[in-house]
C-alpha cells in the first residue's frame, strides 16, 4: 500500500468525521500540550500503523508520533503501540479515524493469522475473497496478508472465475470453461465445482485452478485426488476455525475463506493521556 492510497483514504476518514462544523466538543478544551499513548486491549497481529500515523498527521502537522511497533507484529494486550505529544485537540480530532483503522486492520491480520497457525503443517494457504467492506477491500487484503494470508483475485478483471450462477446461466459447464480457455487472453481460470459429476466433466481442459465449493469432506478427498495431476485445488464454503484443520488434511492447496474479511472482528485499541 502506497503512501497516495493512505493519505487519500485517512482524508475521506477524516472529512466523513469533520464535516460541515468541525469538531464542535474540542473547542471548548483547553488547547495544552499533551503526551498520549495507544494502547492495544487484546492479543493481535498488528496493522494500520500508517493510517493512524497519517490521521495525526493530518489533524495537525506539529504532533509527534513514535511507533513502539511494527505492522505484522504479534502484541499482547497492554503493548503501547505509539507514544504522541501535541495540541489535545489536534489530538483528539484525529483519535477515533486513527483508532479505527488500526481495529479494523488488525481485526483482518488476526483472524487470518489463526487460521493460518490451525493449517500450519498442512502446505496449504488460506486465501481472501471479494466478500470485503465496499470501498475498503485493499485495506483488508493488506490485512490478510499480514496475518499470513494469501491475496485471492483482487476484482473481476484479474481472473477468469466460473461460478456456480455463471454455470446456471449458460447450463453447459464444459462448454462454458472452453469458451474461458479460447478467450483467457492470458489471465488464469478456475472453476468452480460444488459434485464429483461437474467435476468429471471438465476434467482434462486445460486452465489452472478448480474449487470446491461446499463438499462434505467424504467427496473433497475423492476430488483432489481426481484432479490434483491436472489443476491446482482450492476448497471453500462453510470453513470454520473448528473445521479448517480437516479441510486442509485432504490434501487441498489453498483455503478460501470469507469470514476472514466480511465478519473480522475489529481489535481494541484505547488513546491515553
């Protein structure tokens, strides 16, 4: 992530915090210099150091702010995040947008780096999807992979993707993937399956990747030996902390998982003087 993206993204932040009248409650403060410290509340793989830097930042140029950390770091609660001194109200204008965006961030690194510690062992990848916060998807993929994660398809341009409606709407899976393959132009194409029968029927065409979506394990084990000289092999569909384990022990390359970025719980974080 660029320093462009993150002072664009902490601007809307800021102006969807601010606008029309400012902070009308700090005006009524006294403006003294201050010292302040971000504390973290609970065990997390840390992220959005410089979205929160960037958020002081922007409130008022003059405020120092000293990182204790790293993004990607494992903390335990208590951990001091940042030291700050400056202007109270500079202070806390920028408090909450910068709070957020190190919950929201860290919420996504680590849930996925619990996945990712379940399947160690296991040469298998837990993946992103699209199913993120609108507008806030790069954001969460960073996340992702700072939890030790693997960055899915960012939008619909960067693969070709046959899912199940798209196979619906055409009703002829094989020759939907050989439509894809004369048309790829380069890009890579998986497919997705949800039976052993749709499987059959493709296999042996050439593109890159099928997945699995939403088979007992019974059938995911009878699928990745079917197809595993052909394609790289994905799993997805109602994959849990609990579960994930197991899915990743039948022999399955990569895990994709939504809960990782559409039901992440955000990380507390407090600002202390």
């Amino acid at each position: 992530i660029n320093n462009k993206y993150i002072k664009s993204i902490v601007h809307q932040a800021l102006r969807e915090d601010l606008k029309p009248s400012g902070d009308i409650t700090t005006r009524n403060i006294r403006n003294k210099k201050i010292s302040a410290k971000i504390i973290s509340g609970q065990n997390c793989v840390i992220g959005g150091l410089n979205f929160a830097r960037e958020a002081f930042k922007i409130s008022d140029k003059k405020i120092s702010f000293k990182l204790k950390t790293k993004d990607g770091r494992k903390l335990n609660k208590g951990k001091i995040v940042a030291l700050l001194k400056g202007n109270a109200s500079s202070i806390l204008k920028a408090e909450r947008v910068a709070l957020n965006f190190l919950g929201l961030i860290s919420g996504v690194a680590t849930i996925t780096n619990r996945f990712v510690k379940k399947v160690k062992g296991k040469s298998c990848e837990i993946c992103c999807t699209r199913k993120t916060l609108p507008n806030l998807r790069l954001i969460q993929k960073y996340g992702v992979k700072l939890g030790g994660g693997t960055n899915h398809r960012f939008n619909l341009s960067d693969e070709i993707l046959i899912k199940d409606n798209h196979i619906s709407v055409n009703k002829n899976i094989r020759n939907l993937v050989k439509r894809a393959i004369k048309s790829k132009k380069g890009k890579k194409i998986t497919v997705e399956v949800d039976n052993l029968s749709q499987l059959k029927k493709i296999i042996g065409l050439k593109f890159n990747r099928v997945l699995f979506d939403n088979m007992s394990l019974k059938n995911l084990r009878k699928a990745v030996r079917i197809s595993k000289r052909f394609y790289e092999t994905e799993a997805s569909g109602g994959v849990t902390l609990g579960n994930v384990r197991r899915v990743a022990a039948t022999g399955v390359k990569r895990i994709s998982i939504g809960q990782i970025t559409h039901s992440a719980p955000a990380i507390d974080f407090s600002l202390n003087f």
